[in-house]
C-alpha cells in the first residue's frame, strides 16, 4: 500500500517546475511558450546589446521579438512535436502553424534589419532559421541535438546577434560574453535535465538514505533510527530550486543593466 501511494505521488508530478495544470486549452498555449526560460534567453539579447556604446532601443525591441517568436513560440512548438513532453495535447497541425508562421516572422524581422541597418545580420539570421529545425526536430541524426549546440544557439547566438544588431560588427568583449552565456545556459541544461528525467520518466521511487551521527540529513525530516524515506522531491528539488533562482538571477541582471543604460 505504501508503495502504490508513493507511485500515484511521483506520477502526479507536473511535467516542470513552471507548467501550470489546467484542462483549459489557452492555458497549454501558454505552457507551450515556456516563460520562464524564454525570458531567460531572452535576457542574453539584452545583455548582449548592453555592450554597445549606446543602446538603439528600436534594434533591442525588434530583436527581443524575433527572438521570442524564433525560441518562445517556434523552437517551443517543434519541440512538442517530438512527443509532447508537457501533455499540452495541441492538435500537431496547430503546433506546425504556430512554429513555420513564428520563424517566418522572425526571419522578416532580421531581414528588415538587414536590409535597412546591416547586413552582417544576416548570417545571424541564416543560422538561426536552420538551427531552430535542426534542434528540435533532430535533424541529420539528431547532430545538433546536443548539449553544446543548446549552450550555442540559446545562450550565445541571442548576445552576439544583439550585440551585432547594435554595433554592426563584433569584438572580443562579446566574445566573452558568449561564451559566458553559453556556459550559463550549459548549466541549465545539466539541472533541467534531471528535473525532466524523474518528473516524466520515472514512474516511481523506493529506497532510503542514512545520516552520519544520528543528526537529520534534511532539516525537518523526521528521523527514526538515522532512516529518510527518499523521495522524488529530495531528488529534482535542488535542481529545480537552483533552476528558478538561476532564471531570476540573468533576468534581474539583465533589467539593472538595461536601467543603467538608459
């Protein structure tokens, strides 16, 4: 009887920490967007353009909504494509739409700026179009769907292309930043990925953990003979807590140094 109660527990899990449960369908709409970690990619655009002397706030917007269409929508809905890891339940029609309309948009939108400010944004926008489908939809193999080329093309591709858009060229101190953005978004991928693994893959847990000297490994955890039921939670509980406070910390970052170029 323990046993089952602990299986109907961990498969109640919800599918991330951020999903919101709800049969209503404009609630798996905004589920599909991912809105925590689209800010947080969406924070690297700023911190990118930030590095410009001055800030043309019109390029920043322009570049903010070609990057949400491409990653908050687009690359969100191809990836519900392969499975339908949130169980949104939209129809794959509506998902197709939603993805090829997005990354149309975006790609209009990097072409103006092309075409009226520079091109050197254009092989930002060559990339970006191929990488949203080789992505997430595992292409060529499944190549590109790897750890390094998430760090890329979600951590350092929106600072560099927002650095170019502002300044028309590039320069070490990007660079850097890229390479800081890509290493940031690397640890997320470590942390999400073992939240994703036992919130929807493991149907359930059993087992039990020690502590040392008959003090409690976990605060507030009862203690009976030096003896924790382990549980789900104590598993993907660090990482989704360093998950959020990590999606805090780049978007607050991001917004001190927005105010301070203004």
């Amino acid at each position: 009887m323990k046993q089952e109660s602990l299986r109907r527990s961990e498969s109640s899990l919800r599918p991330a920490w951020y999903t919101v449960q709800s049969d209503k369908r404009w609630v798996q709409y905004i589920n599909l967007l991912h809105i925590p970690y689209s800010a947080w990619h969406l924070s690297y655009c700023v911190i990118g353009a930030a590095l410009a002397p001055t800030i043309d706030w019109r390029a920043l917007l322009w570049t903010l909504l070609a990057f949400f269409l491409a990653m908050g929508i687009s690359a969100h809905a191809l990836d519900l494509l392969q499975g339908d890891p949130l169980k949104t339940r939209i129809p794959r029609l509506h998902l197709w739409l939603l993805a090829c309309i997005s990354i149309a948009g975006a790609i209009a939108i990097g072409a103006v700026v092309g075409i009226r400010e520079t091109w050197t944004v254009i092989p930002c926008i060559l990339f970006g179009g191929f990488i949203v489908f080789a992505y997430n939809l595992e292409l060529f193999g499944g190549f590109f769907h790897h750890d390094i080329w998430f760090g890329a093309a979600w951590g350092a591709f929106p600072a560099v292309t927002a650095y170019i858009a502002q300044t028309h060229t590039v320069s070490w101190e990007i660079g850097l930043v890229a390479v800081a953005c890509l290493l940031y978004s690397l640890a997320q991928r470590v942390l999400s990925r073992q939240s994703r693994l036992f919130r929807r893959k493991v149907s359930g847990l059993q087992g039990h953990y020690f502590d040392i000297g008959g003090q409690p490994v976990v605060p507030g955890i009862e203690v009976r003979e030096g003896r924790h039921t382990l549980k789900t939670e104590d598993i993907i509980g660090p990482a989704d807590q360093a998950l959020k406070l990590m999606t805090w910390t780049i978007i607050i970052m991001a917004i001190g140094i927005l105010i301070a170029k203004i």
